[in-house]
C-alpha cells in the first residue's frame, strides 16, 4: 500500500488511491469475479463523484458568502467615501462663505451683499466686491436740516437772537 500511487483530485486537493484491481495470479477470473469487480469499482466511482459534487457545492457556497462580504464591505466603503466627499463639499462651501464676509467687511461692502460675492480665490471674491462697490451710489455728505449749509454757520433769524437773549 505504501508504494501505491497518490493522484490528486482536482476538487479537493486530498489524495486519492488508485482503485486496487487484483491482477490473475495463476488463474484468470470468471465471469461472475469480473462483474462484481465492475460493479464494486462502478459504486466506488459513483462514490467519488458525489464527495465531489457534494466538496464542489460546499466550496460553492463558501465562495458565494466570501463574495457577498466583499460586496458588503464595499458597499461600506462607497457610504463611506460619498460621506467624505459631502463633508468636504460642505466644508469647501463654509470657507468660501467666511471668505466672502471677510474680504467684504474689509472692503466695507455691506453685510446683506457678502454672500452674493462671487469667486472661489480671495483675488476674484476681493475683484467681485470693488465692482459692487463701484456700483453702489456714493454716499453724499449728510446735511442737517437745521443747519443746511453743512458745517457753516447758520444765519441766525431775529426770533433765534431773541430766544438766545432770553427775551422772547
């Protein structure tokens, strides 16, 4: 036995000896030796082709939950980097936002106009906001009615220089 040959099956990797067929000695088999052997060597084959099937369905569904847990697992991944990729948007989006009100307040471009600012650099947002600015209408100085000429003295009427003398 130890001398037999070893043939490995290509399903399962374990060894498989060869049918053990007596030959004649000295005397050849009878027909009723010959059939038995066939039929014992016909249910040794019909044994070995089912451990096979049974071995390759088993290896079947073992590849089939391997490959659903790599399914799985990216699944994840894909949650994962689609998570990533919003929190950075959402991220890229708030710096541009400060940006925009910080290039504005230095400008001295209102507050309600900020995020209107266009640009995704600080030279275009900072270029965007001097345009608006030229846009705007300028200011005017502020004149007090009771005091038109802006800074001048006002002419006085007679009933003012009466209440300043405290007559009237």
């Amino acid at each position: 036995m130890e001398n037999e040959p070893q043939v490995t099956a290509p399903v399962t990797d374990a060894p498989v000896l060869e049918p053990k067929v007596e030959k004649p000695a000295d005397k050849p088999l009878t027909l009723d030796e010959l059939k038995a052997e066939n039929e014992r060597l016909a249910r040794h084959a019909a044994n070995k082709e089912e451990e096979a099937d049974r071995l390759h369905k088993k290896v079947e569904a073992y590849d089939k939950k391997e490959q659903d847990k790599l399914d799985a697992e990216k699944s994840e991944l894909q949650k994962e980097k689609e998570r990533v990729a919003s929190l950075e948007t959402e991220n890229k989006r708030l710096k541009t936002e400060s940006l925009k009100q910080s290039i504005a307040t230095k400008l001295g471009l209102p507050e309600s106009l900020a995020l209107r600012l266009q640009g995704e650099t600080p030279e275009e947002i900072e270029k965007d906001a001097k345009e608006i600015l030229e846009t705007l209408p300028k200011k005017t100085a502020v004149t007090n009615p009771t005091n038109p000429g802006g800074g001048a003295e006002a002419k006085k009427t007679p009933v003012d220089l009466l209440k300043e003398m405290g007559l009237r």
